[in-house]
C-alpha cells in the first residue's frame, strides 16, 4: 500500500470540498467528473450538470462536473488518487448539520448505515448515498454505538433508555433497559445468541442476542468503555485504564494475575481483537493534563504482556482492523490522517493517506470485504475510501447483496360498507389505554326476574309442541334425555400461568387493569391470588406476571402468611426497617426472635428488588411464639375465616414481641430524642421500637362525686380507634373527621364505676390521657376497630371524598387544655382486608413506597401489595380503601448508636449444642482471620432438607388432583467449603441444624440425616441453632461471596436467603443444552466428568459440594480451552445410551464409552486428581482413574422436579 501511485487501484481515496452548502464526488483520473448534490430540509436531493449532458437526477444522484484532482508532494502524506465521495446527513425533522457519530456497513446489502448526533439511524445505499430507512434510538442525544447483522441493526445513543434492535425496515425488534445508562455494548457476539453489555452502575450484562433478555448481569470495578469478544474470552476496557479479562458465560472476571492490565493511565478510546493479540488506544496524564497517547499498544492475550507498539505521531482516534487481513490494522486521527499498517511485519513501510476534510473525524467503519472504509465527521459529511477497481462496479461488500428493504409500511384499512344492519363488531378497534364506554359500573348490570333471559327451547321440541289452555306440552326427544334440566357450568377462574407452558394466557394484564375495570364488585386487582402447581414445583409459577414494578411481592403457600402485608409496612416504614436489620447483627440468645426473622425478611427483599421471596421462618416463628402464649386464635390452620380480628391481634402481638427482644436496657441506644436541648447522655432510654411508637402518657382519674383527681402511668404502642356514638338532640356535636377521630382515640376518655378511695362511695369515674404534642412519637401504629355496620360508615367514602386523609395535624392535651403545638402526620401505609361476595377474605397493603416518592414515570409512590401481586396505584385508590394506618417519620430519628455490620469472628467459631459430639465426625475447619472472604470469594455450598409437613391434595371424584399445599422442607445440613486457596474444597461450615419442631421424615436415603442427628442430647455431630447457621450464610452474602453448587435456586428458596443471580454458579445450568430440554443430575456427572461415583448409599453435602466445585474448575478450564460447547455437545449425545445414569457400580469401573471394558474398583471421593486435558474423543476406553476432563455428559431431568416432592431425591 505504500507504494501505491495516483494510478495504482490498490487502494483509492474518497474525499470533497462544500460548495454552497452541497457536497462533491471525485472519481479517479484527470478526465473523470464529479457528481455535486445536495439534501434540502425535506431531505431531497439536487444538483447540477457541468460539461456534460444532461441526465434524469433521481434522489441520491447527482449531475456531472470534471475538476481534475491532484497529487500530494511525496514529502507530504500521499492522497490517493481516486474515488472521493461526501454524504451530508439530514433527516425528515432536521435540516441542520447533523454530525456522523456512528458508522456500520451492512453485511449482506450494498447499505451503509449512520447514526447521527440527534439520535437517529440512517440508512444509505450504494455508493450514491441513496436515502433509505431512518428511525431513532431513543433520545435525543447522539448515537454512540451501531452494529448491522444479516437481520437486524442494534444500536444506543448517549440518552436513550438502552439497547435497541431493529429490523432493516425500521420494525423495533427489542430493547434492553439497564436500571443505569448504557455505556458500552460488543460488536459481535459469543456463540450464536450471547452479547455483552455493560452500564454505569458499573454492572456487565450479558443478553440473549434473540430476545434482549438479561441472562446473567455481574458487577464490576469500573464503568466499562468498550467490550470485545475473542475466541474464548471478553475483553473490557475501562475508564480507568485497564482492560480485564471475563468469563465470556458469566461476565466474572477471570481470577489470576494474569487477568488484567493497565494500557493506559486515563481512559482507554478504542480496543480492538483479533487471534490471541488485542490493541488500544487511549490517553495519559502529563503534568496533571490528558495527552492522547501517540502510539498503539498492542498486548498478548495470553500472558497480558505488552509488545511493540506501534508509533502514530499525530495521536490515533481510531483504530479498526481490516477484515480478510487480520494483521493489518487501520489507525485514523481526528485530523483526518489514515495509517493502513501490518502489524505482523514491522519491517514493511506503512501507508498514510490525508483526508481532505475541515472537520473532525467522528466514526470509522469498514466493508465486511475491507475494501470500503467510511469515515464520518463533525461536518455532517461520510468520505469513502476504495480498493476497488476503477472499471469495476463499486459495491460496499464486493457483490450487488440482498434488495434494499424499505420502511414497513402498515396495511391500508379495509373499505367497510357501512349500513343500519352492520354489526359493530365487525369493526377492528384501535390501541386504547383508557376506559371505554362500555366498561359498565355494577349499577348498569340487570338484575332482576328477566335477567339473565331464559335459554332457548330446542326446535324439535318446538315441532311437537302442543298448547292447551294457555299451556304447551311436547314429549321430550330422544336425543335430549339425560339431559334434562341440566345447565353447563363453565370455570371462569383463571389458571396458573407457567413458564413452561406454551400457550400462556396473556389476554389479561395487571397493569392495565384500572379500579373500575370490572363489573364484578371486587376490583381484579384485588382478587385472591393463589399459586398453582405443575408437575415442575413451584418454581414453574410465573411470579413475574403478577409484579413488574422494582419491588418484591411475598409467597402464599405457607401457613401464617396471612401477615405478607404486615410485613411490606414493617419493611417500608425505614426506622422500623433500619433496626430490625441491626438487631441481626448482634449476638441476640434467643432462638425464636421476630426482631431477628424480621431483619432476615426486610434484608432478603431489599437484596431481591422485585424477584418474589417468601417468609417462611418469619411464620415459624409466629408459630411457634404463639404456641407458647397460648395465642393460638393467631395460627392460621388454612381455615377460611375473617382476618380483621385476627391481623389487629397479630399486629399488637409483633409491635409487643419487637419492643420485648429489641430491649437491652440499660444499654439501649437513643434514636429519638424528644427534647432537642437536651444531651441524654444521662438519660436511660427506652427499648428501640418503643421509642418509636411508644405513646407515654398519664392517664388522669377523676372521681365526679367528691372531685378527687389521681394519676398513673400508661404506656401503650397501638392506638385503637374509637368512633363516636349516635348523638342525641341535646347533645353537642362531635367532629367525626379521621384527624379528630384519632386524637380522641389518643386521649380516649372513657367512664367507668368504682369505689372512691377519697370519699369511700361507689362513684362514676372519668379517665382521660395526658399527653403533650412534643410527646408524641415519630410514627403511630393504629388498629382501625372496625367490627361493626355502625364504625364502618365512617370509612365509606362520601361526596365530600376519602374518610381517609394524606396528612393530618394533631394536638396533644395537658391538663385538660388543647396543647397548641401541633404535629403532622403523613399515611404511610394501609392494611386492607378484601371481602368477596362468598364471605370470603384476605388482606392487602397499600404502601407509600419511599424509594417511589422520585419517580416521575409511575402513578405516584403508592404500591398495593397483594401477596405475590404488586401493582402501582394511584393515591386515590390508595385513600378509598380502609386499614391500619402509620404515621410521619420525623427528623429527629438518629441511628448511630445500633451496629449495622454482622460479627465475621462467627466464621472462625466452632459452635455446637450436641452433648456428645464425637471428635472423629468433624470435617470442617473454621475460617482463620485471614481467610474471612471478600467480595469475588468462591465457595462451594450444598444442603439437605428434612420433612417437617407432608404436601396437601385435593383428589376429585373424576380421578384428577391438585396440590393445595407443597411439602414443607426444613434445613437438616449445610456444608460450605473453600473454593480457592491451599485449602481448596476444605469445608468451614458443617453444621446439622437444630429443629424443635416434629419432623414428619427424615428422608434419610436422599438427605444422609437419620433419627437423633438432630437431637442435642444424642447427636453425635455439630448441631447448630437455625438461626446461627442462617447468620453465617448471611454473612457469605453480605461479603460479596460467589456461591458455586448444584441445584442452588431450590436450595437458597428453602433456606429462605436471596443471592444475586450473579453470585451464583450453578452446575445445573454450567451443564445445560437448552434445546435439549433435560438437566443432567450431579450423580451423573461427577461419574462421567470426575470418574468418581457418588451418593452410591446416602447423600453427603460435603462431597456434593465438592463435586460441584471441581465441575466448575472443569469447565474454567475447558472454556480456556474452547473445547466446552463441543464437548457438551458430545456429552448429551453419548449420555443417552446410559439413560443419563451411571451404571450401578458391581466393584468394576465401567468406562463412558461405547465399548465398556473392565477397570479398577471403584473408588471413594477424592481431591480433584490432574486430569488430563488434551482433545480426546468420547468414544475412547477410558477407566474411571483415567476419566478425561473432556468427557462428561448430562443434567437432571426436568421431570424429576416434581410439585410438593422431595427436593433431595431430585439431586
């Protein structure tokens, strides 16, 4: 290329100068034209003829003009003599310069496709810059990033919402929403379907390239700029410099020294890859100012290492590599400056060429044939720069390419001939997305003897028919009998949706659903919702339809989860929320504590934002505490009775049981000081929960006979509503607002007779509080005390509005005297219970969410929270429903004085309650203080369960079931082993959990656990609280560890924890073909990948877990290698003959293959023995000592994931 000469076809130049406005085309030779045209504001295209005749200008076509163009002194850079062409950008809506901020060629279409900085996409046909296709990404700032396939363009711009992508006509496809703005996106993909992402949180994404859904999303230590895949990973550059290494499957970064480096001190511009080598461009600090680094760096992908750069003395912008030549790199300045160079031979002399340009260079893009560059600038203008032959046809990709494909044009409507007997509902209606007109209220329905009309009589009764005085007889058909008097009932309930069913019912959605929407009195968003159970659990249950807001509804399928919307309240109202996750981290002795369930609870949703969690040992726990305050009316059996009594008892008996176990005076720390002036610090403050709702008042007794006035104390948490009483004529007026309503309830005077200690007659007493306005608390617990006709009327909603107010301004009373200070309150959330016309009830939230409160894009922060079923709401429906009320937190709440971080020591404690552990049976080895993890820290973790409650089914008289209720598993044993390190599988937590609840079965043959090894008089093993083993795995999740296992969703949902999808590695799905349709059991392929055989007697978490552990280092190792999917491949195809099933060990190996030859014993688990990793085909003999790495097969069948069935046996 350096030798190339004005004549010389190798490699041509596309280059221009304005002309008033228009833009010029240059081709080859000293007797050649130039085409001059020009865009006006409509996008039309003009030009003009000189010395040629006249020829038909069509859009995208000029008329001819001859200026020669010259040759460069050879001391200066060469401008090539050629093609030199300028396509000025304008839209429809845009008349205005529009710079080129992205340039893409199409790959099957002689199509070059432009982003502008107004962002929107343009497409571009031949080299005439014919006007195609234009649509906009979202936005209105610049396009930053384009990419064009055989079938789609994907492309974001700097303000748009995310990712986009599009058919060739303009038809949106997809588009991915990150929860921050996008920042960089991969050119290419990973496998066929596997694209990387990335956003400012900093997060890394990766998606489905088909559906634009996330498939696994991971964090990482800088906002990424740029993202390359190579051959086997993905590479990342950073603001800060570096580029980094990741798992291009699971977007973790690579562990090792080897993972990254730092090409540059201040941001890195572009990165390219190709084979095992990379290059970057990027700028660095000199004296406290960004310099552009003038050379290209270029690394070895393999060890990071850096190797000779190449100089580039006008500082590089850009840099590209040329396609069918993967040695040669184009390296482009902002100036205009081009540098084709062969990086593989240094000792060739590069070749520049200028572009004659006055703007600055703003995207570069290359032919998937290398012989069109296109270069866009600041001007609005794209120059092309040709190695094509002169006397060829000048197609981007060599080859004319696929037609053109337009803008979708939508169907014309059809002509309807309308007259007085068309039906209307012959007519299409249009997208609407507010109520129509025959969305009829309940009072339009007909009721009454006509309604609804009778059916119709069959005519051949109707042939026969014969009528005697006023009276018709027939005899009833043949055909009819047995039959008779019959009606046709439909079920008009909704079915479960699935995700693995394929015909999902999608004709109703939530969210469109408004509060008059229905002709049914009960609003559908308010209905009952129920799980419902396939033959895959409950984890086939589309939760996801039912909440697509950011945060977390709660599971029904456990007893005593009537309080789900207690919770919500508990968990959004912040203080209440802020200590309930401190008291987590003390070292609290009790072994049923709400306080600390609570703070599981509120930890797990805040961890979840809007995956479905449930609270399982939360209701435990209830059980188990009302058990033993012989509270039972507060255990939910799964009758069908009216909640109202039940929640307002529940209610006084957490906020009671929260104030107990949060108490630790005289040490409780003050987060609520009352007076301002004071410092407290000699002060001996009340329990936590206490000082938030606690309502510290005197109650002042007066006798009415002798006038005699006593005083006593009265603390109280819950405020219960008290309505006036019919007035009489004579009596004065009582204001019935909810404001006032409250205050008397907070006064609360009442009567009642006794004997007067003062005088010693039997007199009429009258009590009534005293409180001061300062002494009330931040926020008010209410129990609303509706039990009759008469108190419900006030809450009924009236022409003046809401019985229920936003906000509202109390006044204590000293002394019998209004005090004049006056605090406002705010409605923080409601608890509702929803009557149907069959009797039947269940409770709601409403919920002023304080994250919401900023959001513009919603109806407002009010959330109704119905179990698994969230939906936002407006504050009027929010107001129109009855409920508990909480009030307005104050500024005065101070929280320095609670912990907030868990103990890690408890990582490097050996605790157990068993009398007479046996010394010889523990396996573990508690973490020393430099090993407590870190975030990135890899652990391996398996468990096994015990059933505490068999599953419920309801058998129907035509032979058919439904599962009402699942089997409740409890955890029996939890095993986490080290994942790195020296000690490498050595496990440091293996404990047996302590239950004192009736374990129905043991399911000893699947769980390993047998009668009395969870008994701490005869358990000869570590047995630990429940509590405490939770605090522990608490703790690996707060540390940013990454849990690799087997089977974990299940494992996590029945241990009742939440863990980051990103945090977790499972095998099941490390080992999976989706297409196949199966997952392949941990028994299958520890024997197959391993060579060892497993759970042959029993299950033992510790060699599960470790199994687990080295089929991840398996799979590292064979994606460094790049032989997975192949080899995965191969598994599922060889498997199949074993049934996915070892063959039942006889003392003899059997080997993986075809032809079985005998072998050694088989052995016990061991550490993970050096396996040999070099290609070898599944069809070879191999015994199990020799089991080669790329041998190994299948995933546990989806079947064996049945609803309500063991979990254990499925592993």
């Amino acid at each position: 290329m350096a030798g190339a000469t004005p004549t010389d076809p190798l490699l041509t130049m596309l280059d221009g100068r304005d002309r008033e406005g228009g833009v010029t085309l240059g081709i080859n030779g000293t007797e050649e034209t130039v085409r001059e045209w020009r865009l006006d504001s409509e996008g039309r295209q003009s030009g003009r003829n000189e010395g040629q005749p006249n020829l038909p200008c069509r859009p995208g076509m000029g008329r001819l003009a001859a200026p020669p163009l010259q040759r460069l002194d050879s001391k200066r850079p060469k401008q090539a003599s050629g093609l030199l062409l300028q396509l000025p950008i304008t839209t429809l809506h845009d008349a205005g310069i529009q710079t080129v901020t992205a340039l893409s060629f199409d790959p099957v279409s002689d199509s070059l496709w432009a982003g502008i900085d107004s962002g929107i996409v343009i497409a571009l046909h031949t080299v005439q810059g014919l006007r195609g296709v234009s649509f906009p990404v979202g936005g209105g700032l610049a396009v930053k990033h384009v990419t064009v396939g055989d079938n789609y363009v994907r492309a974001f711009g700097l303000a748009g919402e995310g990712l986009g992508s599009w058919a060739k006509g303009g038809m949106n496809k997809w588009y991915f929403r990150p929860a921050s703005a996008l920042t960089a996106a991969s050119p290419s993909t990973f496998t066929p379907n596997l694209l990387a992402t990335a956003s400012s949180t900093p997060e890394l994404a990766l998606l489905n390239a088909s559906t634009g859904s996330a498939v696994r999303q991971a964090p990482v230590s800088s906002v990424i700029t740029h993202l390359q895949f190579s051959l086997s990973n993905l590479l990342s550059a950073s603001i800060d410099g570096h580029v980094r290494v990741h798992d291009p499957r699971s977007g973790i970064r690579r562990e090792g020294g080897e993972a990254s480096v730092q090409a540059h001190s201040s941001g890195v511009q572009d990165l390219q890859v190709t084979g095992n080598f990379f290059f970057t461009i990027g700028r660095s600090l000199r004296r406290g100012h960004e310099f552009p680094d003038p050379l290209v760096k270029v690394y070895d992908l393999r060890n990071m290492r850096p190797l000779p750069p190449i100089p580039f003395s006008e500082g590089p912008s850009f840099i590209n590599l040329l396609p069918k030549h993967s040695s040669s790199l184009v390296v482009t300045s902002a100036q205009g400056l081009v540098n084709v160079v062969d990086v593989s031979d240094a000792t060739n002399a590069s070749g520049f060429y200028q572009l004659e340009t006055t703007a600055y260079i703003t995207s570069v893009a290359l032919s998937s044939s290398g012989s069109f560059i296109g270069f866009g600038d600041a001007a609005g203008a794209i120059h092309l720069l040709t190695a094509a032959d002169e006397f060829s046809d000048l197609y981007f990709n060599g080859f004319e390419g696929q037609p053109i494909e337009h803008a979708d044009v939508p169907d014309p409507l059809p002509d309807i001939t309308w007259t007085d007997s068309t039906p209307l509902n012959s007519i299409g209606m249009p997208h609407y997305n507010t109520l129509l007109l025959s969305s009829w209220t309940p009072r339009f329905v007909s009721h009454g003897s006509h309604y609804p009309p009778p059916s119709k009589i069959p005519p051949q009764i109707l042939s026969t028919m014969k009528v005697n005085e006023n009276i018709a007889y027939a005899a009833l058909p043949k055909e009819l009998r047995g039959r008779r008097n019959r009606v046709q009932v439909t079920n008009t309930k909704d079915q479960g949706r699935f995700r693995s069913g394929k015909n999902r019912r999608d004709d109703i959605d939530l969210e469109t659903l408004s509060i008059d929407d229905s002709v049914e009195e009960v609003p559908r968003m308010y209905h009952k919702v129920e799980i419902e159970y396939s033959k895959f659990g409950v984890e086939d249950f589309d939760f996801g339809f039912y909440n697509k807001t950011p945060y977390s509804g709660l599971e029904t399928h456990i007893l005593n989860s009537y309080t789900n919307p207690v919770l919500q309240v508990m968990h959004y109202t912040l203080p209440i929320r802020r200590l309930a996750k401190s008291h987590t981290t003390t070292n609290c002795p009790r072994e049923h504590c709400l306080l600390c369930e609570l703070g599981f609870v509120v930890c797990m949703l805040d961890d979840a934002r809007g995956t479905n969690c449930q609270s399982s040992n939360f209701c435990r726990v209830i059980g188990v505490l009302a058990q033993a305050r012989n509270q039972l009316d507060l255990i939910d059996y799964g009758r069908e009775a009216p909640y109202d009594q039940m929640i307002q008892s529940f209610h006084r008996f957490l906020i009671d049981h929260l104030s107990l176990e949060g108490n630790s005076f005289p040490y409780n720390p003050i987060i609520y000081q009352r007076d301002p002036f004071s410092s407290g610090t000699n002060s001996l403050a009340a329990a936590p929960i206490t000082q938030l709702l606690g309502i510290d008042a005197k109650n002042i007794v007066t006798c009415l006979n002798c006038k005699a006035v006593r005083e006593k104390e009265n603390m109280t948490h819950i405020i219960d509503m008290i309505y006036p009483r019919p007035m009489s004529p004579n009596e004065p007026y009582v204001s019935s607002d909810f404001a006032s309503i409250i205050r008397n309830s907070i006064i609360r005077e009442m009567s009642h007779k006794a004997t007067c200690q003062t005088c010693k007659h039997f007199a009429t007493f009258i009590s009534r509080r005293s409180i001061s306005t300062a002494d009330l608390p931040p926020i008010l617990a209410i129990n609303t005390s509706i039990y009759t006709e008469e108190s419900m009327k006030f809450w009924l909603d009236t022409r003046q509005g809401a019985f229920l107010q936003s906000q509202i301004e109390l006044q204590g009373e000293i002394d019998g005297v209004r005090d004049p200070e006056i605090a406002t309150y705010e409605l923080r959330a409601v608890v509702c219970q929803i009557t149907t016309k069959t009797k039947l009830s269940h409770l709601v939230a409403l919920v002023k969410v304080p994250d919401a409160e900023t959001t513009a894009d919603t109806k407002g922060p009010w959330y109704l929270f119905n179990d698994f079923a969230v939906r936002n709401i407006s504050e009027e429906e929010a107001l129109s429903c009855p409920g508990a009320w909480k009030g307005h937190i104050r500024d005065r709440l101070d929280f320095r004085g609670l912990p907030d971080e868990l103990d890690p020591s408890i990582l490097s404690q050996d605790t157990s309650i068993s009398m007479n552990r046996d010394k010889n049976l523990i396996k573990h080895e508690p973490l020393r203080f430099e090993e407590l993890p870190t975030p990135g820290t890899l652990v391996a973790i398996d468990a096994e369960f015990v059933s505490m409650q068999q599953e419920e089914i309801d058998y129907r008289s035509d032979g058919t079931s439904r599962i009402l209720r699942p089997a409740r598993l409890s955890l029996a044993r939890v095993s986490v082993l080290r994942g790195d390190g020296p000690k490498e599988g050595v496990p440091f937590i293996d404990d047996h959990i302590h239950t004192s609840e009736a374990i129905v079965d043991y399911l000893t043959e699947f769980s390993g656990i047998n009668h009395g090894d969870l008994d701490p008089h005869v358990s000869p093993f570590t047995l630990t609280p429940l509590k405490l083993v939770y605090k522990k795995l608490r703790l690996l999740v707060d540390r940013g560890c990454i849990f690799v296992g087997h089977g974990l969703s299940k494992d996590f949902r029945i241990i009742n924890i939440y863990v980051p999808p990103e945090r977790v590695i499972d095998t099941v799905d490390l080992y999976f073909i989706s297409s196949r349709q199966r997952r392949l059991s941990l028994r299958f392929l520890a024997w197959y990948v391993l060579g060892e055989n497993i759970q042959t007697d029993t299950h033992d978490s510790i060699e599960d877990a470790n199994s687990a552990l080295r089929l991840y280092k398996a799979y590292q190792d064979m994606e460094d290698r790049g032989v997975f999917d192949q080899k995965l491949e191969e598994l599922y195809r060889e498997g199949r003959q074993y049934n996915f099933k070892p063959p039942t060990p006889t003392g003899v190996s059997t080997s993986p293959s075809k032809s079985q030859k005998p072998g050694p014993a088989t052995q016990a688990p061991s550490p993970m023995p050096k396996l040999n990793l070099s290609p070898s085909k599944f069809g070879q003999q191999q015994q199990f000592t020799r089991m080669n790495v790329a041998n190994f097969h299948s995933l546990p069948d989806m079947s064996q994931f049945i609803a309500g069935r063991d979990w254990n046996r499925s592993r």
